[in-house]
C-alpha cells in the first residue's frame, strides 16, 4: 500500500468530515484582498477561472480556483485520516507507532504540496506553542477536543514554545 492508497480509506475528500473543514484554510478576511473577500479571486492564488464557493457569513464570500481547492481537500482529508487512526491509537498517544506511519506519510506529501510561509508553514506550530519539523516522528494530530480546523500536537515533553524540536526522535534513542 502506498501513500496514495490511504487517500482511499475514507469516503475521499468529498467526506462531509473533509468538506466542513475547508473554511477553515481560508485565510483571514484583513490578510485577504478586496477581490478576494468578494469571491472575484481564488483566496488561496488569486486567480480568476471556475471558482467555486468556500463558505463564509454575513457577506463574506471567499472563493477558490479548482486546483487549489483540491489540494486542500486532499490535505484536509489526509489530516482527517491520520486523525482517526491516532484518536483510536493508544500508541501513538506516546510513541511511534508503525501502522501511523502510513497515515503520517500520506499527510506529510498532502501537507507539503499546500506549505507556504503563514499557517502552513513548515516547522508546524502546535496547539502547545511547540515548533514541530513537518516530517518528524513526533508530530500528532490534536485530538483532545472536538475537530475545529486542522489543529497539531506531540508526543513527548514540550520544548520551549518557538524552540525547535528536534527531528531524529526514533524508537531507538
Ligand atoms: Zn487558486
Ligand atoms: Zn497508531
Ligand atoms: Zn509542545
């Protein structure tokens, strides 16, 4: 099995799970342009072809061209798988855990291919403050509380908020 492979565990990234996350990969209204705000330009590029609602209130139109809003439904849904598995996985509570592996990857390649400087930025920042490599071993979904966008956390002790963790965490240390 492949990373691509996990992609199709789920019901995809048109699981309604997916879909209600996509609102929250908008960036703010004040970080956006005016065309961007009324739904005249991809939130996320700025382009103008097929654009497709995102969701909003109250006025707020954000949009988003086709391809990148596919890229953030596969993101959203390779997060929302590894999620599951690690909600159900005492070991990954704590340590590395094998069968995460292929999830974690899966989410790895999704989130890499929408990483920008900002929120997705690569370190990760966790709920905690921690600063996390995108391919380290202790990166976890956050899973204390009910989904609310796309949220991380780590096994093991904090390292001082902004400090980075380190990468080479294995089994064997
Ligand atoms: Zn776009
Ligand atoms: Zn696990
Ligand atoms: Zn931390």
């Amino acid at each position: 099995m492949t990373g691509a492979d996990v992609l199709l565990l789920s019901d995809g990234p048109h699981d309604p799970d997916v879909t209600r996350l996509v609102i929250y990969e908008v960036p703010a209204a004040r970080d956006l342009t005016r065309r961007q705000n009324n739904g005249e330009a991809c939130v996320w590029c700025n382009a103008e072809d097929g654009l497709e609602p995102l969701g909003g209130a109250s006025g707020w139109r954000p949009h988003g061209c086709p391809p990148c809003l596919q890229l953030r439904l596969e993101y959203l849904h390779a997060y929302t798988v590894w999620r599951r598995h690690v909600q159900d996985c005492e070991l990954c509570r704590t340590v590395w855990c094998p069968d995460g592996w292929r999830p974690f990857l899966a989410h790895q390649i999704a989130y890499s291919l929408i990483s920008t400087p900002g929120p997705k930025a690569d370190p990760v920042f966790c709920a905690c403050g921690c600063a996390v490599p995108l391919a380290s071993r202790r990166l976890r979904p956050y899973v204390e509380t009910p989904l609310s966008g796309p949220r991380y956390s780590h096994t093991g002790p904090c390292t001082d908020p902004g400090v980075l963790a380190s990468v080479d965490e294995g089994p064997r240390r």
